[in-house]
C-alpha cells in the first residue's frame, strides 16, 4: 500500500506522482492517528498564532502537565517557564516556532528546558515542519517533543565524573595512562610534560611501543618480564626503571598499574600512573601537575516511526526510521527477513523472546525494547524501540505500531561514565600518594584512600572520627586553615601527625570540588621524610668533603709556613720575637702531625663506611616498617643517646661488660651461642652494658640488620668527631701561627678578646708547656677592647717565655685575666727564683739581661713596656724567691 510519507502531497506543499484514493486516505489517517495515539513522543498542531488546537495522548508525559491544560496554552506561555538547557533565559530568536514561522522551512532537535506541572525540570528536543494551504501559506504547524531528561542527566553525570577524575589528577603528581593491551594505544594524562618533556598533545600519539623504547636498555628486560607476568598472573602491575625524556636524559620512574580482563581471562586494559621519583634521588623535589581530558557525549538521538501488520507480514518505516537503521533514503525494501539480519545475533533471542510473550499474553498490549543494530557500513548501534500491539474484538493480534529512538549516545555515554569511574577509583585507590577528603567546613572527614591509612596509621573505619587538627602540627594547622580561608592552591610543605603520635615532613596539596554532590575540601599528601634522609645524609658527605678539602689547604699552608719558619729562623732569631718562635718549630711540627695522622686515618674509615652504608641503610629503612611499635622506640632510644661520647674500655672492663651482657641474655631465655655473640657485639660498638628493656629489639627477626647499621652510626660519628677535633686542633694552631707571626708597629686599633690573645699565645708554648708546667688559667668574663693584638701578643710571648725560661721549663705557672672597673688586669705568677730586688728596678731599661751572652738581648722587656705605654696602661712587678709576679692593667677605653 503506498503511503503518503513516499508520495502524495508532501509538508511543503508540492504534487507528486498522484493523489491518494479514499480507501488509501482512510487508511493512512488510521494509520496515523494509531501511531499518534501509541507514540512515546508529545505530538502537537499549532495555529500560525501559536495556539496549540491539538496534542496527542503521550504530551501529557513528555511535557507534564494535563492535556486541557496544554490546548489551554500558547507556544510561549509563561507558565512554561522555558529555558536554554544550561538555565538562561530562552530567547525569541532560538525558539523553534518563531523561526518556523519565519522562514517557512523545518527544524529539528532545538533543545531547551520547561518545569512540569509539579515543579520538576524537563529536558526537551523538539522538531517541527509548516503546513501549507493552496495559497503557499502557512496554516499550521505541527511539532514533535521528545523527552531528553534522561539523556542529559547521564551526560551531566558523566561530565560530574570527568570533573573529579580533573580534580584528582590535578592534586597528583603522576602521569595517568589508560592503555588498551590489544592495539598497544595508550591515553595520557596528568604530568605528562612535568615528567616526559612532552608536551599533551606529542605525548598522545606514545603507544606501548614508544613507552617500551623509551626505557633505559638495562631495565627493559626486566620491566617487560613484570608486565608479562603481573598480566598473566592477575596482579598489580609494580615497576621501577628509568625513562627517557624528550631532552635525552633519563628519569626515575615508579609505575603502579591494574590491569582489566574480559570474560575469557585475557588482560585487555591496563590502567595505571607513573611518577617520578628522579628527585626523590637527587634529594630535590619540584613537581607540577597537568591533565589531558576525556572524550565527551555524541550527538543527540534521533526518532523513527514503524509498523507491523502480522496478517500481510508487512513492515512500515518513516525516513528517520531508514536513517536510524543506517540508510539515507528508501530504496532498501524491507522485509521480516532482512530486518533480523540487522539485529546484533546475541540479541535476537531477547528480541524473539520479548515478542512471543507480547503476542501470546493477551493481557499485554505495550512493547518497549533495548538492542543492538548493524548499520551496512558495519558500525553498530543501539535503538529503543517503544510500540502498542492492536488486537481484534476475540483477541487476536492485528499491528504493532510505534517509534524506534537511536541510543548510542546514551549507551555510549554510560560507558564512558563506567570507564571513567573506574579510572577514577583506579587512581584514587592504588596511587601512592595519600588522599584525604572533608568536608567544606573542614569539620567531617568522608573519605581517605589506602596510602593515607597506610601512612597515617589509621583504618578505614577511623576516616570519619579524623579531625585536621589531630594530624597535624600546631604551627601547620594555623597554615593550613589561613591558605583554605584565603582560597590558595599551590604545594606547600608542612609537618604532619600520625596516630601513634609521630611527626614527618609532608608536600600538601588543597582543592575545593564537588564530592558526591557537596562541597568538599580534599588534601594530597606526600611523605617528605625519606627525601630529608636523603638530602641530610647530601649534607653530611658535603660537610665531610669540604672539611677534608679545608684540612689538605690548611696542611700545605702549615708545610709553606713551616718551610718558611725553617728558612727564615737565623734572621728572626735577632727579633725578641722570632727567637722565641725559632724554639718553637719542633714542637709545632710535632702538634701539627698529630692531627693530620688522625684525619687520614678517620677519612680512610669514612671511605670504607660509605660503601656499606647505603646497602645497610635500605635494608634498615624497610626493616623497621616491618617491626612492631615497641621495637621502632627502642631503635630510636638507642639512636638518640649516639651523640653521647662513645665509651672506650680497658681490657679489664671490657670482659666485665661483655660478662654481665652473656648473663642478661642467658638469664632472659637466649641460646648460648647466641648470648655470647650479641655480648661481644655489644661491648665492641662501645654502648656499654645493655639495658633489659631493649631486650625485645634482640628477639627480633631483623636484629642483625638493625646492629649492623648502628655500628656504622657509631663508626660514623667516631670518625667525624675525630675529624672535627683535628680540624679544631690544626685550625687554632695556624690560627695561632698568623696572629703570630705579625708585628706592627703602625697598625690601626682594633678591637680583640684579651683571653683569645693569650690563648693564641699558650697554643703555639702548647709543646714546651705540656713537658713539666702545670698551667693555671683564671679568666674572669671581660669585654673585648680596642688595641694592637699583635703588639699583645708579642707582650704575652715575652713574659710567658720568660717565665717558662726562668723555671727551666719545670714548675706553676698561673696567668689571670680580671675585670678591674676601668681597666683589665693581666697577670703572669710563675714558681721560678725570681728577680733579685736589688735588679728589678733595671729589667725594663734597654739592653739590661740576666742571661748569659747570646741568649738574650735585653731588649725584650723593654719592648714591652712599650707597648703596655702605647696601650695607656702599666706593667708592675712583684717577686721572691718561688714566686714571681708581671701585673698589666690595660684601661678598657681610650
């Protein structure tokens, strides 16, 4: 039967091939009003006024409200309460009536918003033609509303999903990948660049054969044999290796992965992030975020109109209902047959199924079905098709008529939500980084991922009781709650609690977004703690090397000094002096070897203790993660008292300690053999006897890591301390030589601790002190004054010397320094025979000695009641036989 949808009259007014009989206009307006009394979509007339004079059964759903009520309104009326999908007003110019009107020619799917009779938002898409007159006139025009709500809701939840899988890959500071194993394509996102060089869009086109290439040659065996076991095992994909950037430099990389099997077992997705850990490394830390985003909704759905007559077997479709199945116009004759082969085959029998209850039930009378289509170009595709059955008066089935709607977007829109949620939680759950969410008020926590529970110390079921007051330190709280009032973003770097009450550095990172469906606020939070292990252990190699650097300088400056002194001791020894100083090279060279025999020694050891440490430092790391709470204590008492000065025993001792060691450990329950090791292992790391409450760490599994790497602790800090005291020893030794060594009559004043000038005095006489002197020294607290500090030292070396002379090296030799008001008195007492009191008025005049021809001068006392004077102060003598008396009193300003 021929149809006015392929010939007759059409919308637009023209002829074609011939009119319609009665019987075939009777039967295509019962054809008609059947389709439009069985439609799921709103089907109304319009006057060119914009009246609405007809709408059929199914407007009542679509649109909301009661059917009188719709007949009762104009296309604009108010209590429509249109608007544009996103909620903005709907404008003249948009609404399909007016352009209708305007331009005399159809449109289709404008989209818009209505509130049904209830209050509740109606999402629409409406298509509509003009209905001329003979004239060429527009009489009516006739719309079709479809009810798009669910379509659009899906797309808002999809696009509600994208914006948390953003947020948290904005947080992150991990390249995200969702790699399909069977083509090798890989989707991006995250820190790509941060972490590759690339920029989003070159990265895009890297396949599991780039990633692959880009692997350093040493790491790509191993990395594939994880890959292809963690695959074939059904496990967490886990691999470190290091990755080639786009600048040619290789980069650390941690990847932790998951991968998805279909329904035979055969991984086909593998999802996953790779972070960098380059810096964590190198002891420096910078990271940066990016993201790339997902591919959104398709096109809205499309709807046909079809009919089934069961006694002729004949099948009726409109063009839209061509166009849905996959052909542009008509000219596919169709038939039961070829309209099966269309049907995906897995949903044939649902299909076969659903139409045999709907046939034989004759309660039944509506057909709504979901199934798959192949269009001839192969793709395929969703349709719903919606119908009512008409049956005669005894029951039998007559038609099925009713409408088919293209769902792909729909279908395709669930599946990019589903793909996208379990990216999400993918990430979420297995990323190494602990997450945190509360909130907007900051006051209730709703959600925390494993990291943050493995890190933290709490469980799952404590994630509600948390408060961000009890995880953090006080002085970070107050940072954290002024960043979150001021709307900050960034990283910043904080000290965090864990619930066992321990404290560690951490890199936070906050963001506000919407959480199922509330404001929340959400922390990143990255454990710093091994990054400052890391760069304290940097520091302490760099202190190490520069100090060594600084002993080999001060070593060749004190040999090119010392070669000096040598060449230069019979023209200073004509100086007061320099003779002095002539008798002093031995001794000085003698004090100087010393130290430096102690620093080769320490810094061979040091060599030694840096190839074991790195090896025993990592085993220790992990062992102590694995050791109970109590353990983890001991080991940080017993770390904590290494600073203490390391004990060193007699022979004697040492039995006395290592014995009662054996009996704590026999008596406490310990095998012989192993009593007798950890005794001796014990007393030889220098600790001493061992308290009973460490005996849980000794039970331990990992002890002999845990005693293995604190004898390099304390092997460590043996041979730092024993540098530093070289380092102190030879550097107030050359300290003392250069003040020394200077003399300046013409010098500016400056100003000088007097106890430091004599200090640099008693250093270079350390060898002739230390033979039989007994040295007392009484310094009280003074003020640095202004002077000549090398004319002083000149003044000390002389009495210090005399005296040492005067007592033939053997005997007390007692110096005070004394805060006088005014002045600053300093003494010189030595137990020597003295100076003969009918002499003492004599000592300071020039060329006046008591020592024999060729030891002495007679200019040395004389040169330093000069200077005394040049100071504005007085020299006094006071002596007896066994106690001899130099009195200086230098004024404190001048």
């Amino acid at each position: 039967m021929d149809s006015k949808f392929s010939k007759g009259e059409g919308l637009d007014g023209k002829k074609t091939e011939r009119s319609l009989s009665a019987e075939e206009t009777f039967v295509e307006a019962e054809l008609l009003t059947t389709i439009m009394n069985v439609s799921s979509t709103a089907m109304t007339v319009l006057n060119a006024k914009g009246q609405i004079l007809y709408a059929n059964p199914a407007s009542e759903s679509v649109l909301g409200i009661k059917l009188n009520d719709i007949l009762s309104r104009t296309f604009d009326a108010p209590e429509w309460k249109n608007t544009s999908l996103d909620g903005a007003p709907w404008r003249e110019e948009d609404q399909p009536f007016n352009i209708v009107l305007k331009t005399k020619k159809p449109v289709t799917d404008i989209r818009h918003a209505i509130e049904d009779s209830s209050g509740n938002k109606k999402y629409l898409s409406i298509n509509g033609s003009p209905v001329f007159n003979k004239e060429g006139e527009i009489s009516f025009l006739v719309f079709l509303v479809t009810d798009i709500t669910e379509n659009v809701l899906k797309q808002k939840a999809l696009e509600y999903s994208e914006s948390k899988y953003r947020m948290i890959t904005e947080l992150s500071l991990s390249l995200v990948y969702d790699m399909d194993i069977r083509t090798g394509k890989n989707h991006w996102g995250g820190a790509i660049e941060e972490i590759t060089g690339f920029s989003a869009e070159e990265y895009q086109k890297f396949g599991f054969s780039e990633w692959f290439a880009s692997i350093h040659p040493d790491d790509r065996e191993t990395t594939l044999k994880l890959f292809r076991e963690s695959s074939e095992n059904h496990q967490k994909f886990s691999a470190e290796y290091r990755y080639q950037t786009k600048s040619g430099n290789y980069v650390y990389i941690e990847d932790n992965g998951i991968f998805l099997y279909d329904e035979v077992g055969l991984a086909y997705r593998l999802l996953g992030a790779m972070i960098d850990r380059t810096k964590q490394t190198e002891a420096s830390f910078a990271l940066k975020e990016s993201e790339s985003r997902l591919v959104m909704a398709l096109d809205a759905a499309k709807m046909g109109i079809w009919s089934w007559d069961l006694d002729s077997r004949a099948i009726f479709w409109s063009p839209q209902t061509y166009h849905i199945y996959g052909f542009p116009g008509e000219n596919f004759e169709v038939t039961e047959e070829k309209f099966l082969s269309l049907i995906y085959k897995e949903d044939l029998e649902l299909m076969s199924k659903e139409t045999t209850n709907l046939l034989n039930d004759p309660n039944r009378s509506a057909y709504r079905l979901r199934n798959r289509i192949k269009h001839p170009d192969g793709t395929l595709h969703w349709v719903e098709a919606i119908g009512k059955l008409t049956r005669s008066k005894d029951g039998k089935p007559l038609n099925l008529r009713g409408t088919v709607l293209d769902i792909t977007e729909i279908k395709l829109s669930e599946e990019a939500l589903r793909k996208s949620d379990e990216r999400f939680e993918a990430f979420y759950q297995f990323s190494t980084e602990a997450f945190l969410i509360f909130d907007a008020g900051g006051l209730t926590a709703k959600d925390s991922n494993f990291a943050f529970q493995k890190l933290f110390g709490y469980d799952l079921e404590d994630t509600p009781k948390l408060k961000i007051r009890n995880l953090l330190s006080t002085k970070s709280l107050r940072i954290i709650r002024e960043r979150i009032g001021s709307n900050l973003g960034g990283s910043i770097e904080i000290v965090c609690r864990k619930k066992n009450g321990d404290f560690f550095p951490a890199l936070v990172s906050i963001k506000r977004f919407l959480y199922k469906e509330t404001n929340s606020i959400a922390y990143s939070i990255f454990d710093l703690s091994p990054l400052k292990e890391v760069e304290e252990l940097r520091l302490i190699n760099a202190e190490i090397r520069d100090k060594n650097k600084l002993i080999e300088k001060q070593k060749l400056e004190l040999e090119m000094a010392f070669e000096n002194l040598k060449r230069t001791q019979e023209q200073l020894i004509q100086s007061e002096k320099l003779a002095a100083l002539g008798q002093l090279i031995a001794g000085i060279a003698h004090e100087i070897n010393n130290p430096i025999g102690a620093v080769k020694a320490s810094n061979q050891n040091m060599l030694d203790w840096q190839k074991r440490y790195g090896l025993a430092s990592q085993l220790f790391r992990e062992a102590i993660l694995s050791v109970p709470v109590t353990e983890q204590k001991i080991l940080k008492t017993i770390l904590g008292n290494l600073d203490k000065p390391i004990e060193f025993y007699t022979g004697k001792e040492e039995r006395l300690r290592k014995k009662r060691n054996r009996e704590l450990f026999l008596s406490n329950g310990f095998p012989n053999a192993q009593a007798e090791e950890l005794a001796d292992i014990w007393v030889d790391l220098g600790i001493g006897e061992i308290d009973p409450s460490y005996l849980p760490l000794f039970k331990s599994h990992y002890v002999k890591v845990f005693l293995d790497y604190l004898s390099l602790e304390i092997q460590f800090r043996r041979n730092t301390r024993s540098i530093q005291l070289a380092v102190d020893r030879i550097s107030k030794i050359m300290y003392a030589l250069k003040n020394f060594s200077r003399f300046d009559m013409n010098g500016k004043k400056n100003r000088a601790s007097i106890p430091e000038t004599i200090e640099t005095v008693l250093t270079i006489y350390q060898n002739q002190l230390k033979r039989g002197i007994n040295l007392t020294k009484n310094f009280e607290p003074v003020q640095p004054i202004d002077c000549y500090p090398d004319d002083l030292l000149h003044v000390w070396t002389n009495l210090i010397y005399n005296a040492l002379q005067a007592m033939s090296f053997i005997g007390d030799l007692e110096i005070t320094v004394k805060d006088c008001a005014e002045e600053i008195l300093v003494s010189f007492k030595d137990s020597g025979p003295g100076v003969p009191s009918e002499i003492q008025s004599k000592i300071f005049e020039p060329f006046f000695t008591t020592k024999p021809p060729g030891e002495g001068s007679g200019l040395g006392l004389d040169i330093v009641n000069k200077i005394v004077k040049r100071h504005g102060g007085r020299i006094e003598l006071s002596s007896v036989p066994g106690e001899t008396i130099f009195s200086i009193y230098l004024p404190k300003n001048v």
